[in-house]
C-alpha cells in the first residue's frame, strides 16, 4: 500500500487554514473533500507510476499479463461447449483475467496522465507550509 502520510498532512494543513478562513468570513467550512483527496492520491500514484512506466522492464510486465489473459481466452475458446460447467468456469476465468488487465491498462494510464498537472489543494498546501507563491508552483 502507497504511503499517503505526507499528503494526510496536507490536508489537515489545508483543512485548519479552510477552517480559519470560513470562521473569519463566516461562509461554511467545507474541509477538505473526497474529491480532492482522490484527485492527490491519483496524481502522487502517477508520480510514482511514471518512472516504472517509462523503464523498459513495465513492458516485460505489460507482455506477461497481456500473455496470461490471452492464455484463458485460448483456454475458453477450446473448452467444448456441450461442457457446460467448463464453459462458465473457463468464461469466469478469461473474464476476469480480461476485466483486470484492461482496468490496469486504464488506471496507470490515468494516473501517469493526472501527474502532470499539480492539483489545487497540493499548491495551497505549499502555499500555507513554505509560503511559495501560486503562480511559480
């Protein structure tokens, strides 16, 4: 499991400066939301995912789970139909070898593509700890 620490320590960065500013104007405190944690978890994955993204060992990888699904298709494709049992367990098996290795596809792309861009809260959060000015982040 990736540790988030230093990103949970932005956000109650954030969350206490929100807090200090909804007290001051009076307008609600909203916190910090899912929404944006989600949005930081995706781009600190994507910083991470990036540099094994770019080595020449992710294809190796990338070839070896694409092998593995295209061996349960293969598998499914010669069970004999009137086998109906093996059909639905071969079906289930090529199934989620396929549902997982698309969403695996789908998820580093998305994260590698979310790191480019630094979110919001992030920005704040340097702002509020080093006093580093928006526009330079």
């Amino acid at each position: 499991m990736p540790d988030y620490s230093d990103l949970e320590r932005l956000y109650e960065v954030v969350g206490r400066a929100r807090a200090v500013r909804a007290a001051k104007s009076g307008e609600p405190d909203l916190g910090v939301t899912d929404d944006e944690k989600e949005q930081c978890k995706r781009w600190a994955d994507g910083q991470e995912l990036q540099h094994h993204v770019e080595h020449p060992g992710h294809e190796i990888i990338v070839g070896k789970l694409q092998s593995f699904m295209e061996q349960d298709v293969q598998r499914l494709l010669q069970t004999d139909p009137a086998d109906t049992k093996a059909v639905l367990a071969n079906h289930a098996v090529a199934y989620s070898s396929s549902n997982i290795f698309f969403r695996l596809q789908r998820e580093v792309a998305a994260d590698v593509e979310a790191a480019k861009t630094v979110p919001d809260i992030v920005k704040e959060g340097l702002r509020l700890t080093r006093g580093v000015p928006p526009e330079s982040i």
